[in-house]
C-alpha cells in the first residue's frame, strides 16, 4: 500500500513538473475516448423520426399517390378513346391510301396537261400560237406584235371611216386581252396543280391532329381557283360582249349606209 501512495506521489509530482505535457495528454485521451452508441430501440428521438417518415410515406401513398393513379386512368381512357372512335388508326391507314391514289390521278392529269395540241402550218401562225400555248406569263408581251403580223392593223384615216377604225381597234383589244388571260390562266393552273400536289404529299405524312392545318390550305387555294375561274368567265363575257357590239355596229352602220344611199337616189331624182 505504501509503495501505490509513493507511486501515486511521484506521478503527480512529474505532471506537477510536465503541466503543458499533462494537458495535451488529457485532451488526446478526450478526443481517442469511444462515445457510447444509442440504440434506436431505447433513444426516443430516433422512434419520433420513424414515425414522421411513415406518415408521410403513407400520406404519399394513399393520398397523393390516389389522385395520381385516378389522373392516368382518366388520360388512358382519352388516349384509348382517340385511337378507337375519333382517329383510329385503320381508318388514317385508308386515307393515306385514298391520297396516294388521288396522287396517281394528279400525275395522270399532268401528264394530259401536256400533250401538244400546236395545230398551226405558217411560220407566223406557229410562233403566234406558241406564244398563246407557252403558258409563260413573260410571254404575253410579245402577243400583240404577234397578233399584227397574223391579223393585221388597224387601218388608217384615209382607207377606213372613224366608226370602222373604232370597231376593229376595239375589237383586236378585246381578243389580245382574252388571248393574254388565256396565257395567265394557263400559267396560274399549273400553279394550282403544283399547290395540290404538295398539300397531297403533306396529308400522306401528315399527323392526324395537323388535318384542319392542311384543310384550310386546301381551302385557301380552292377560293383562288374559283377566282381564277370567275377571271376567266369575265373574259368570255366580254369576248361574247364584243361580238354582240360589233353585230349591232355592222347594223347601225348597214342602217346608215341604206339612208345614205336612198339619200343619193333621192338627189338624183330630183335633178331629173
């Protein structure tokens, strides 16, 4: 027993001499020291968390996850409802089909379009109708001096009377403008083939949600081929106005001739 109280002594004796060493020993031992581990079936802040995430596990499930499920099954009722009634897929498959078929009658109906039909045998008559037949819009000023050299001129003061004049002027004006639209008309039908046949295309890859898109350009260019079509029938009435006013002219014209003449006769009567 004395030798442990002299042991004891002298190691307070060197800490007592080793203050700093002491210091840094006790701290290292503090620091190396094992902490003691909680076991989660004894400490309570361990069985509260548990408890927390199970709520809202449940709450998840049960809850948030129910209304998500009722919101799928509500969008695969529409999805199943879309592809059986409203576009079911059978059906887009025959009207792709109608379209490649309507295709083919568009290549037939090109291809009709331009058979020659150049029926003129005289070098001026030829080119003139070339010139009508070109279905090239920069064409068309070339038409009048074309339409000279095949019909002629208006003629002059001294070889024809003002009225005369007037009625073959305005009757070459009526036909070289019925001649020109002839040439637009021709031109803006291959515009309108060429327009039908790209929206024929696009239905055959268009998605079915892209019809009404394609159904108002198809629309679109049917009021401007029943334009077009107006034009042209504007131009047929006023050819068929020009025959009706050069028929009442050459009447009015006979009528005057016929007074002018009785008028001679009746002069020379008279004298005798």
């Amino acid at each position: 027993m004395r030798n442990a109280i002299q042991n004891v002594l002298r190691g307070l004796m060197w800490a007592w001499g080793h203050k700093i060493r002491t210091v840094l020993l006790l701290v290292a031992f503090t620091l190396l020291a094992p902490n003691p581990i909680r076991s989660q079936f004894v400490d309570p802040c361990c069985a509260i968390l548990a408890t927390g995430l199970t709520t809202i596990s449940s709450t998840l499930s049960n809850i948030i996850g129910g209304g998500l499920n009722s919101i799928l099954s509500v969008e695969k009722s529409i999805s199943n409802f879309e592809q059986s009634v409203v576009w079911p897929q059978n059906l887009i498959n025959q009207a792709r089909s109608l379209v490649g078929n309507v295709q083919g009658i568009f290549n037939q109906i090109q291809g009709v379009m331009r058979i020659p039909v150049n029926s003129a045998t005289l070098p001026a008559t030829q080119q003139f109708e070339q010139n009508l037949l070109s279905r090239d819009p920069n064409q068309i000023g070339q038409t009048g001096a074309q339409y000279t050299v095949v019909y002629g001129g208006v003629p002059n003061a001294t070889t024809a009377p003002p009225q005369t004049r007037d009625m073959i002027d305005m009757t070459d004006a009526a036909a070289q403008a019925a001649m020109k639209r002839a040439i637009e008309i021709d031109s803006l039908a291959d515009l309108e083939l060429q327009a039908a046949d790209q929206i024929n295309q696009g239905i055959q890859t268009a998605a079915p949600g892209s019809a009404p898109i394609i159904e108002a350009q198809a629309d679109a260019w049917l009021v401007r081929a029943n334009a077009y079509t107006q034009s042209a029938t504007a131009d047929l009435m006023r050819v068929r106005a020009i025959d009706l006013a050069n028929a009442s002219a050459n009447v009015k014209n006979g009528a005057a001739n016929a007074a002018a003449v009785q008028q001679q006769i009746y002069n020379l009567l008279k004298r005798q």
